[in-house]
C-alpha cells in the first residue's frame, strides 16, 4: 500500500495520510473535467496561428526599426569620429559619447537577435497545454498509467493541496 501524506516542510501539519487509489481517482476527475473538447481545441489552435502570424509580423517590423536605428547610430558615430579627427571636439567629449552610442548599438543589436532566435515563446507551451487538456479525457478513464496522470496534472496545474484527504 503506498500512502500520500505532507512533507511537514513549512510547519507541523495536521492533515491525515490519503491512499494511492484514492488520490490516484481524485486526480482523474480532475483530469477529466479540465479536459478539453476537440471543437474548442480546433478554435484555439485557429486562434493560435493567427496570433503566431500577428506576434511575426510585429517582430518582423520590430528588426526592422532596429536595424534603422542601429544605421542612424553608425552615421552619429562616424560623424563623432570625423569631428574627433578634425579637432572640433574633445578628446574627453569624444570618448564619452562614442562609449554612450556603441552601448545604445550593442543594446539594439542584442534586441535584433533576441527577436531573431526567440519570436513567441508563449506559443509553443499553449500549443502543448491545448494537446494535454484534450487527450486529458482518454488519460483519466485509461488504466495503470499512473505516471502519464502525474505528468498530465502537473501540465494542467499547480500547487495542489490535500486537505481533509481531498
């Protein structure tokens, strides 16, 4: 018999133990009344590829205006550098502000690749959950898969708490 009781870690607890057999029920209705049907799941992977074209487009449009002004802060630097070299400005005053556009230039070009590699990060893990919520219906009635509704309950949420062996 495999018993689930609190670890104790925060403070003394008062709740009782609960039996594997009925955490593992509890956790399939869970599942199952997370679970998501396939029609929803078709509109909200629509809803998906539209705002993956939407969130391109703006990233697109996002390097380019970056790039613009990393070609603006290259002309401001050469023409520091030519006023540098006809003497019309400090030496003080030059390094200052040269140090002051190539780091506005490193920050642009970091953001340029940052929207190269990266694009939408939230997409891929909201793809995944809609796939979980709507296989979640066949994992809870499934058999011995035990480790397949850990996985699934952890995918659908989070922070559960046993209270009055519930």
């Amino acid at each position: 018999y495999i018993y689930y009781r609190c670890t104790k870690k925060l403070k003394p607890c008062t709740q009782k133990y609960i039996q594997e057999p009925v955490l593992e029920q509890q956790l399939r209705k869970i599942i199952s009344d997370a679970a998501l049907p396939q029609t929803l799941a078709e509109q909200w992977n629509k809803w998906l590829d539209r705002d993956e074209i939407i969130e391109k487009q703006t990233a697109d449009q996002n390097i380019i205006e970056s790039e613009n002004q990393t070609k603006i802060l290259d002309q401001k630097l050469n023409t520091l550098l030519d006023g540098y070299l006809e003497g019309t400005i400090e030496a003080d005053i030059y390094k200052t502000k040269k140090n002051e556009l190539f780091e506005n230039k490193v920050k642009l070009q970091d953001q340029i690749v940052k929207l190269q590699t990266q694009g939408s990060s939230w997409l891929g893990p909201m793809r995944e959950f809609i796939n979980m919520a709507v296989t979640g219906d066949k994992t809870a009635r499934a058999k011995n898969n035990a480790d397949e509704l850990c996985s699934v309950g952890k995918n659908i949420g989070s922070d559960y708490f046993l209270t009055n062996r519930q």
